[in-house]
C-alpha cells in the first residue's frame, strides 16, 4: 500500500477519532486501517497506471474473500477478471469525482516524462 503524505494522513486519522466520538465507530476503525499507522516520508512516483492495477489487484483479493466465503470449487477467473476491469474503472471514476480530482490531470507523484521539469 502507498502510505500517504503527512497533512492528508493526519487529517484522516483525526476525521477517523472524530466518527469515533460521534458514535460511527466501523467508519472509524475503516478510515484507520486504511491509512495505516505511518504516512510517507519521502515523496514517491506512483504512475497512475500503477494506481489502476493497484485497486484491480485489491479488487481480486476481495473476489477470493467471496469466493472463500461460499467455500466454492471452482470459478471462472476469465470472467472474474472481466468484472474486476469494470469494477476497477467504476472505482476509479467515482472516487476521483467524489474527490473532486480531474483524471486528466497528472498527479504530483506520477513519474516525469524525459524533459519534463521537476
């Protein structure tokens, strides 16, 4: 998982004992294990085109989470993957409009392109 930079992972953590305090204690402990106990350090590149099979891999492990609760056999894991691709795209789209982002933008830790100022 990328660790996020110190103010964003602050201002969870704190949003986190906030929904604690107000009786939405599962939104709370959700928000903190997703953040996690460090934020980074160091910037680091993360490509969005990391970022996208990043969440398809998360998608696949709760595809297994599914998939070992209804202690199947068998499943057809072309199209689960098909699903996941859909999944994935949804995600992305929704969060990034709930986050007020523009996909065209390139994030700040996206890697440069040769030539690019730093």
């Amino acid at each position: 998982m990328k660790k996020l930079n110190q103010t964003i992972h602050r201002k969870l953590v704190a949003q986190a004992q906030e929904a604690k305090s107000k009786g939405l204690t599962k939104m709370g402990q959700d928000i903190l294990d997703a953040v996690g106990p460090e934020c980074m350090s160091e910037p680091e590149e993360y490509a969005y085109s990391q970022l996208k099979e990043d969440i398809k891999s998360d998608l696949w492990k709760s595809a297994t989470r599914l998939i070992g609760h209804y202690n199947l056999n068998s499943v057809d894991a072309e199209k689960v993957q098909k699903t996941i691709e859909i999944l994935a795209f949804d995600v992305v789209s929704e969060l990034e409009d709930t986050l007020n982002v523009d996909p065209a933008d390139q994030g700040t830790l996206d890697p440069k392109v040769p030539g690019e100022n730093k």
